[in-house]
C-alpha cells in the first residue's frame, strides 16, 4: 500500500508490476470485462491484501486468473472434460469455470469452499503479468466493495487511490461487464453469475440444459442485492414514463431512447440499443453521472429478453430498493 498510487503502462512497466506482485502488493489490471485488483494467489497475505484494499468481507471468494488451459489442474482437481470443452471454446475470454479445489488451494481465495473459480482473461497486460509473476492471480473487480466496477485505470482510482500499489492503465475493458459464471461440477451445469456469454451458447456447446441458480444470500460478492450500487441514488423508469418525465437540474439519465427535453449538458447519457455495446458502456456511463453529484439517477428499463438477460441482473443490483 502506498499513499499516492502510480498509474504504469506495459510493456515498459512490466518488471515493476511483476515485482510488486512478488512483494506480495496488489496491482489494478486491465482485463476484457472490468479491471481486476491482482494477487499472488497462492500467497496468502497477499490474497489477505486485496480484501482489506477492497474493505470486502473475507467469507467472499475471488476468481484466479491463469495463463493456459494447462494450468487449470493445478488449482482444480476433478476437472470434468465439459469444463476442458468450454474452455478450449471460450478462453482466453469471459468464462468464469467453478471447479473442485486442489488440497492446497488457500481458504482466504475460496472463502472457505471446497470450489475455486477459474478463468482465463483476454486480456494482453494481464496474461503477461501472470506469466511474468509465474503464479495464478486473485484478482476480483477492482474497486471498493459494492461500488460501480471499473472499466478503466480513472474508474479504480476513484476508489482504491492510495490503497494498492499500482494501476496499469490498459485503456478501455472492451466488454464492460463482468464474465459469466458457470459451475461445472455437476452432470447439468450451473450459471451462477450471468455475464456476457450467454446460457444458450452453454447449452448448445454442451449439449445439455444449463440451470440458473439465483445466488441471493450467499455470501459471495456477485450475488449480494445492490452490490453495484453508485453514492448516487438510482430510480428505473419504463420508456412511457420517461417519455412524460421532467428533469430537474439535478437529476441524470440513462437511456436507450432518445429523450426528447433536453437535459443539461453531460446529464443524459443514451447508450446503444444493442446489449453488446450498451454493456461495454454501462458502468462508465454510471461513474460519470456518478461524479456529479446529482440528487438521482434514473436509468431507462431495459427489454426483459435473453440477450439483456446480465445486464438486466447487473441494473437490478444498481436500482435503489423501495
Ligand atoms: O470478469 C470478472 O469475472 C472480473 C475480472 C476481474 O476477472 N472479476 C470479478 O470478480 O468480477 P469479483 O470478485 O468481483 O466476483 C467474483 C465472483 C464472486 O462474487 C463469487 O460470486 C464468485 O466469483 N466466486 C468466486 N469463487 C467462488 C467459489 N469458490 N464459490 C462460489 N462463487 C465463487
Ligand atoms: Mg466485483
């Protein structure tokens, strides 16, 4: 930890970030869905580091992060070829795999399972890290517990400034949202965090039917009510109501369509009507309304399809309750 954080660029900075992980420091790195708060995973004081960066609960487990589908089975056993299949199809890439545990495998990374959860990011900066550190990463989304994630080095810096050794500052997460989770431990596998590669594709690749198993309860971060929640309040609005809606001077607005009475300048955002690029915009959308300080934010409801399927469980957890 150190007062002021450097923000890095690799490959120049590579060996400082390399060294830093071996020091057992976290470091923000860039990976395709949202930046993630790296580790050494199997260095338990520094997988204790992230936690306390973070303020998160210790009882909630993180992601490792590894460079090859070769590396799974040092951090899984039991492998089934379903998870060999989904990862040869989908890494590097947005696919979260819950596994069995090896014996070795640290409680502080696992939040005490007997699971671990695995991927493989598409994401240059991180891969080479994890190659040049030599070890799995933990790495969950890199800001404070149950803020807005980030998708770029500012975004971290609005909440872990100071408290991590590091950022490197990759550009953009060109997906926006976080992977999609997906037990495979049992014969009929298991979405337990949707993300950006939908059940159907798991279902097709795998011949099988895939579950969805609504998280609520459990202490895991992804699946706590209102975790990605801005200081903001934020209100949804169906499209006939935002079409009579007034704002005041205050107020912000996401949206899909286009809102008719102007807002001031930087207080509307409309993002695309397609999930891909409405999901790559999305939490930046919130952090710059966010920054404002405005009395709320409302954002327009989304469809109530498949394909908006994450991003309306992602909205469901920044909307206010009540
Ligand atoms: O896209 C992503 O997955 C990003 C990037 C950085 O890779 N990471 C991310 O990590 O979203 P995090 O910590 O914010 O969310 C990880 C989720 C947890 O909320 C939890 O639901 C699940 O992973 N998880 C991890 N290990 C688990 C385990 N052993 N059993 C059940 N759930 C687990
Ligand atoms: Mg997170």
């Amino acid at each position: 930890m150190q007062p002021t954080t450097p923000i890095l660029h690799f490959p120049n900075d590579l060996a400082q970030a390399t060294a830093f992980i071996k020091a057992g420091e976290c470091v923000a790195i860039k990976t395709e869905t949202v930046y993630g708060l790296a580790a050494d995973a199997s260095n338990e004081d520094a997988v204790k580091a992230i936690f306390k960066a973070k303020a998160r609960p210790a009882t909630n487990p993180l992601i490792v992060h590894i460079a090859s589908i070769a590396d799974m089975k040092k951090w899984a056993r039991d492998i089934p070829s379903r998870a060999y299949l989904l990862a040869e199809k989908y890494w590097p890439g947005p696919l979260s795999l819950l596994l069995k545990k090896q014996p070795w495998v640290s409680d502080t990374v696992t939040g005490g399972q007997d699971t671990v959860v695995l991927r493989m990011p598409a994401s240059n900066d991180f891969l080479s890290l994890i190659k040049a550190a030599g070890v799995g990463l933990a790495a969950p989304s890199a800001n404070k517990y149950k803020f807005i994630s980030p998708t770029c080095a500012a975004h971290v810096l609005t909440s872990l400034h100071g408290r991590i050794a590091a950022v490197v500052d990759g550009g953009r997460a060109e997906v926006g949202i976080e992977s999609t989770i997906v037990d495979v431990t049992e014969e009929t596998p298991c979405i337990l965090r949707p993300g950006p590669i939908g059940r159907d594709s798991l279902a097709r690749d795998l011949h099988t039917d895939i579950t969805f198993k609504n998280n609520e309860g459990l202490t895991v971060p992804g699946s706590v009510l209102q975790h990605y929640q801005p200081n903001t309040p934020v209100k949804m609005l169906t499209q006939n109501v935002l079409s009579q809606k007034r704002f005041t001077k205050s107020e912000g607005l996401i949206s899909l369509s286009p809102y008719i009475w102007p807002l001031e300048k930087g207080k509307h955002i409309q993002l695309s009507s397609t999930p891909k690029e409405y999901g790559r915009d999305f939490y930046d959308a919130l952090h710059q309304l966010d920054k404002q300080g405005l009395s709320c934010i409302y954002i327009e409801a989304l469809p109530n399809t498949d394909s908006w399927f994450a991003l309306n469980n992602r909205l469901s957890r920044v909307v206010a309750l009540g």
